[in-house]
C-alpha cells in the first residue's frame, strides 16, 4: 500500500513539474501565434524565456536545502528534469537573442556580446550550464565520479551571474533580480557546513512529528 501510495505520490510530481516547467513556453507560443506579444514581440520573448529561465535555475538550487530541511526525499529526483528545463528556456532565450534579434550575424553577436556587459555575463552563465546539461545523465556521474558534483556545484556560479546578468539587463526597477539575487544567496549559504548541519537538525525534528514525509 505504501509502495503504491509512494509510486502515485512520485509520479503526480512529476506530472506537476513538467506541466508547470513547460507552461510558460506554451504561453509564449500562444502569445505569439495570435499576435499578442506587445509591440516588441522580440524583446517580450526574450524577457519571458529569461525570466522562466531564472525561476527554474531558482528552483533547481532549491531543491536539496528543500530536502535538508523537510526530508522529503522524492524531491530529489525532481533535481535533474529542473536543471535540464533551465537549460531549455537559456537555449530559447539565447536562440532569440542571436536569431530573432541579431540574424546570427557573427560581427554583430561578437560586439554585442562583448561590448553590452549583461549580454557578457548571461553569456557566461549559459556557458558554464552547457556541460552541467550534457553531464547530468548517470553515465556521465558514473565517468566523472567525485568530479562530477565538483563540475556541478558550478551551477551556483551559474545562478549569480544570472541573477547579475539580469540586474544589468533591466532598466529601472531592480527589486525583482535583488529578489532572485537575495535568494540564491540564502541558498548558496545553506550549503555552508554549520549552516547544514543546522538545517539537518531542524530536519529531524520535523520527521519525528511527521514521519511519513520522507518516504
């Protein structure tokens, strides 16, 4: 019974995070083929794939403080579909901004990039998520071994220059990248050893009051 209850716990998850994870691409699709995405459709798309982009990366980083704290361990196999849609909405955001926004023409990629310092830094973001994206299958943890959570605690790395990238990007009210920013901070801090164990300890006293959610 609680096998069953756990299977049909685990895959009402991920029927959760794959409609909520791919809703604001169909969103941006349906805005876009019925001609309602203001009067500058390039740079609409451009912000709503950034924005999905960041809230994922967000809520990847989240995900093992979330387990840390509550225990709650089907959380866990939610990590790497998280990453992997992060990564989807970067590469739309990108394709957008060197297609749809600058032809793919080399020259003027090259000096956008390095002349325009947000274009730079989210260039670097997407840079160091490309080999997180192609080295999360187990294969590759498997071949890396205990290199491989090192490539990957780059990903925090990822999330300030994006949380950067996108303080630079916006013009005028910044509250909501310091938010992001203020976020990822706090989460990046609950990785620190004294912190975790902390963490840990608040763990344990919610599993002993609530023992089913970790199974």
């Amino acid at each position: 019974m609680v096998t069953a209850f756990g299977q049909k716990r685990d895959l009402l998850l991920y029927l959760i995070v794959h409609l909520c994870a791919i809703f604001p691409l169909a969103w941006l699709i349906w805005d876009f083929s019925t001609d309602n995405l203001t009067a500058n459709p390039i740079q609409a798309a451009t912000l709503r794939t950034g924005k999905a982009a960041i809230v994922l990366l967000v809520l990847t980083l989240a995900v093992t403080p979330f387990y840390t704290v509550f225990g709650f361990k089907p959380i866990l196999t939610i990590r790497r579909t998280l990453g992997l849609y992060t990564f989807l909405y970067v590469s739309i955001h990108f394709l957008i901004f060197t297609g749809l926004d600058y032809g793919f023409d080399v020259t003027l990629l090259k000096e956008a990039i390095f002349e325009k310092r947000y274009a730079l830094v989210g260039f670097a973001a997407a840079l160091i998520l490309l080999p997180l994206a192609i080295t999360s299958t187990r294969g590759w943890m498997k071949r890396l071994g205990r290199k491989w959570k090192q490539l990957h605690r780059l990903i925090y790395l990822a999330g300030l220059l994006a949380v950067i990238h996108y303080i630079w990007l916006v013009k005028g009210d910044i509250r909501q990248p310091l938010l992001f920013g203020l976020v990822v901070i706090l989460l990046l801090l609950a990785r620190v050893p004294a912190i975790r164990r902390r963490l840990s300890g608040l763990r344990r006293r919610i599993i002993t009051r609530t023992p089913n959610l970790a199974s």
